[in-house]
C-alpha cells in the first residue's frame, strides 16, 4: 500500500511539474513588452520616415536617392516586423522562415542584375549597336 500511495504522489507531483511548464509556455507566449519599447519603435519609424521625406526635400537624385529610399523603408520594415509583428521574440526556426525567403529573393534579383548588365555587354561587343 506504501508503494502505490508514494506511487500515486509521484505522478501527481509529475503531473504538477508538466502542468506547471505548460502555464510557463503559455506566459511566455503572452508576455507583454513596455510601452516605452512601442513608443521609441514609434519615434524611430517616425524619423526614418521624416528622412526619407529630407531626400525627396533636398532633391537627391540618381542612384543615391533609390538607395537613401531603400535602405530607410528597409529599416523601417525590419522595426514593424521585429517589434509589432513580435518576430524579435519567436523562435529562431520562425524567425528563418519568415525572413530568409525575401532575403534570398533580393539576392537572387540582384544577381539577376549583374547578370543583365553582363548579357548587354556580350549583345553589344558581338552584335554591335544595331537593334
């Protein structure tokens, strides 16, 4: 009788652990972040955006202004999805799912890029400047 009661305590005393790491899971889950963390995403959003505004302004133009342009709407999207969207707090599987594909994707038409640039060359110094 002893080795049935010190059994059923262990499995209750199991069941109190197992019970207790699924409330720890669930907390994780819906943790809450300060507001001073959204309020400063929000202030850097807010000027990443006036200076992408300051290029347009001061009237930069050629490929200084498409890069300015990029590299602010870059940053800008990597605070919403770091913060808003709580990437910043998934796992690290999530987070390379989510965020390798467009990554690869730019590579991959920036190699497309090079690649059209090298094609012109060839068409040209083989075919001449005739359409």
């Amino acid at each position: 009788m002893a080795e049935a009661t010190a059994h059923g305590q262990g499995q209750h005393g199991l069941h109190a652990v197992h019970t207790h790491d699924a409330t720890a899971v669930q907390a994780d889950a819906h943790q809450e972040h300060p507001i001073k963390l959204y309020l400063v995403v929000w202030a850097w959003l807010f000027i990443l955006s006036a200076c992408s505004y300051m290029v347009d302004y001061f009237g930069v133009h050629g490929y200084l202004r498409w890069t300015l342009i990029l590299i602010f709407m870059m940053l800008k999207a990597g605070l919403i999805v770091a913060v808003f969207m709580h990437m910043a707090w998934e796992r690290l599987a999530l987070a390379y799912a989510i965020i390798l594909p467009p990554v690869l994707v730019l590579v991959f038409t920036l190699m497309m890029v090079f690649e059209a640039d090298y094609t012109l060359f060839t068409r040209l110094v083989y075919f001449g400047n005739s359409p």
